[in-house]
C-alpha cells in the first residue's frame, strides 16, 4: 500500500479534524442550508449568479453566500493577463531600458484603464 500523502488523504484529514471541532449547531445548520439550496429551483441561464448571490442567495444562505462569492469571483480566462504581459512586452525595450519599475507600472495601469 502507497503510504504518501496525497491531495486526498490530506483533506480527508482537514474535514475529519473540522468535524471534531466544529460545533454540531453549525454543523447541523449548514446540512440544512445546503438541503435546502440543492432542492431550490435553478435561475435562468440568462441571470448573473454573482449578481443573484448578492439580490437572493445571501439572505437565503447565509453561510454558503461566504462559499459563492470566494470562488465566483475567480476570472474564468486568462486573456486580460496575457493582453497585460503584452504591453509589458512593448513597453520594456532596449530603448526603454532605463524605465523605472513604478513608472512602467503606471504606464501599464494608465493603458489598461483609461478610456480613449
């Protein structure tokens, strides 16, 4: 048998450990919470989540609104990271070797941001 830990038996490990710490009101509220989410009726393809989380979910859901928003503000593509490394890449040249980091900082945020 593989005795290394994996990403599973660590958390298998965490949520044992919470288990025994939490408190089972807290516990028991979050299995209702999460019953009642997973029996609700699911909002149009068309509604913005984040936007229902904050009109709906966190009044409704209170402890797992906290969930939501930790991970539906996460950006789904990295394309705005590229387009920034980009004008990273235009910016710093041999000609602009000297450029200080605060003011290739500022071009950078200035191009990115200002509305033309």
């Amino acid at each position: 048998m593989n005795t290394k830990p994996n990403l599973w038996s660590n958390f298998d490990k965490e949520v044992e450990q919470s288990a025994r710490d939490s408190d089972l009101v807290l516990t028991s509220n979050i299995s209702i919470e999460l019953k009642k989410y997973l029996s609700a009726q699911c909002i149009p393809r068309a509604f913005d989540p984040l936007r229902w989380w904050d009109q709906v979910g966190r009044f409704d859901y209170p402890l797992l609104s906290r969930v939501a928003y930790k991970y539906l503000i996460i950006q789904a593509t990295s394309v705005p990271c590229e387009r920034i490394f980009s004008t990273s890449g235009q910016l710093f040249n041999d000609k602009r070797a000297s450029l200080k980091d605060k003011t290739a900082s500022a071009v950078i945020f200035l191009n990115k941001n200002m509305i033309i």
